[in-house]
C-alpha cells in the first residue's frame, strides 16, 4: 500500500495539483497560496486568502487558468492546473 504522503509527493511532481497564487505587487503568480487535489478546494482558498470580486476560466491546450479579480477588473490572483500528458 503506498502512504498518503508519497501520493501528495508525486502528484506535485507531476503537477497534477491545482495551484492557487497570489499577485504580489509585481507578478500575478508571484506568491504560491496552496495545491489542492481539487477545483472547488482551490477556489474555497483562494476566497479565503484573496479577495477577489469575479473570476474568468480560460483553458488552453497544455493547462487550464482561472482568472481572480477585483472589482476593477484588476488581475489579483490566479490559480493553475496543468493537465496530464503534457
């Protein structure tokens, strides 16, 4: 039986996580938040640590972005997942 701990491990290696940033002034990704195994959790964070007032999902070939901003349509966060096989 594999322990959870190697599974987590593995899924950061193969960046099967979605990932939550935060603008940090000069980069829209330019601090980590947290990974989640699921799209809901990581949004649920985001709406803790980020406030942000709409959001707007794009997906390209390799991964797909959800997009955070504020009432001014200013980008203050992001949250990436990179799809399998790529």
């Amino acid at each position: 039986m594999v322990s959870k701990r190697s599974t987590i491990s593995q899924d950061l290696k193969n960046n099967n996580m979605w990932k939550v940033y935060k603008h940090n002034g000069q980069y829209i990704m330019g601090e980590l938040i947290s990974s989640h195994k699921s799209e809901s959790a990581a949004i649920k964070k985001a709406e803790k640590k980020i406030k942000f007032k709409f959001t707007k999902k794009e997906k390209k070939k390799n991964e797909i972005r959800i997009w955070l901003d504020d009432e001014k349509h200013m980008p203050v966060g992001i949250i990436v997942h990179k799809l399998k096989g790529t």
